[in-house]
C-alpha cells in the first residue's frame, strides 16, 4: 500500500493505493466529511485511434449532485492507460461552500499526489 496526503490553506487531500495481484484499487478523500461520493473502474484495452498506444473504457457509479466523479475518472482512466491494469477509484472530497478557487486548488492537489503515485509505480 502506499500512502500519499497533501494539503494547502483548508484543503486536504490524502490517497491510499492498493495492489491487488495485477490490479490497483485507490481511495482518494478529503474535506470536511468524510463519504464515496463515487467509484470507477477503469479497463485498459487499445486506442479506437491506434491499436499500439494502450486507453482504457471507465465505468462511473456517482451519487446524485456529487462531483467526485470529476475527480475519479480522470485518476481511474489516466492509472489504467498508463499502467495497463484494471484500476478502481474510491472518491470522496467534500468541502462546504468551495469556490472556485478551492476547485481548482484541490484539482491540482490531487494531479500532484497522481503524478507521486505514477512515478512510483511505472
């Protein structure tokens, strides 16, 4: 398991990511309560637009009104091309009354730990 946090002003965000024989399950969560707001998998197979260069096909299961969706199918889909694994990604950030400057300080939050998590495990 390896274990990731970062935090600026009242934004904080923590990743733990999980192999599981030859896939990755990742839970990312943050903010002021605590909950899955959503969860992908994420299936590598070939391009549609070159067969040689690996994508892969994300499922979304999202709670009504949470935007946590934004957030895991960007890490789930961008993990399982880069990698070649199924990948599953837990998210739940939540902040109450966020601006859009804490939307985007929390997005960039989060590529920071991501790019962390894809150095370690390429």
């Amino acid at each position: 398991m390896r274990d990731f946090s970062i935090e600026k002003g009242r934004i904080k965000i923590d990743i733990q990511a999980i192999l599981i024989g030859e896939d990755l399950c990742v839970v990312i969560s943050g903010g002021d309560t605590p909950h899955i707001g959503c969860v992908t998998l994420s299936v590598p197979r070939p391009s549609l637009e070159n067969n040689s260069i690996i994508s892969s096909t994300t499922s979304v299961l999202n709670l009504l009104g949470h935007k946590d969706d934004e957030v895991a199918r960007y890490v789930s889909h961008l993990l399982s091309s880069k990698l070649n694994k199924n990948v599953v990604v837990t998210c739940g950030i939540h902040l109450d009354n966020i601006t859009k400057e804490e939307i985007k300080i929390t997005l960039e939050l989060v590529n920071e730990i991501f790019n962390q998590l894809l150095a370690e495990l390429l």
